[in-house]
C-alpha cells in the first residue's frame, strides 16, 4: 500500500465550504482513480488558518503517480481558492504488516 501525505492551510472562513467542496467535486474524482482506497482528513485549528493534514491511501505507488500526472492539477485547482499557502505532497509506502486491522477494513 502506498500514501500520499498532503499539509496545507485552509482560511478559516471557508473551512466548512471547503469540506464541501471536496466532498462533491475532489472525492468523485479520486473514487475514479484506480488504486485509490480512502483519503483522511486531519484538521488543526490555528489563528487565521485550518491546518489540515491529509492522508490519500492507494494500492501501488504506480497508481498514486498516474494520479498525480493526471488528475493531481485539476485537484490542486479546485481547492486553490480555499488555500493560504502551496500544498506541500510527500510519498511513503505503508508497511501494512504494522497495520492489519486498517488493511481490513480498508478491503470490506
């Protein structure tokens, strides 16, 4: 399993349009996605900002890679009126022997 691990601000104000937004037009776009399994969505409170820390699950690193050339841009766009600063992106594999109940829910 593969995890693609986005942080980002949110302004304050448009939290709850942003959540919104990316359940209506982001998460339809991932659901496409083959590999993709489940994003989670962290959110930290701060002053002037939310900051949230986000969690995107795929099945190979293969598939998170064909997201991120082909959809990831369109992603970006859609949630850039919501944003303070860039979205910064890491990638790690998920050592899933650490995890087995997660990987069971994951497959129901």
């Amino acid at each position: 399993m593969f995890a693609r691990i986005l942080t980002f601000e949110v302004k304050l104000e448009k939290k709850e349009e942003f959540v919104k937004v990316v359940n209506d037009q982001v998460l339809p776009i991932l659901k496409k996605q083959i590999g993709f399994l489940e994003i989670l969505p962290f959110f930290q409170k701060k002053t002037r900002a939310e900051k949230v820390l986000a969690v995107s699950l795929w099945t190979t690193r293969h598939d998170a890679e064909r997201y991120e050339r082909g959809f990831y841009p369109q992603v970006v766009e859609i949630l850039q009126p919501f944003l303070t600063a860039p979205v910064e992106v890491n990638n790690y594999n998920l050592e899933t022997t650490l995890c087995d109940r997660f990987v069971d829910a994951l497959a129901v």
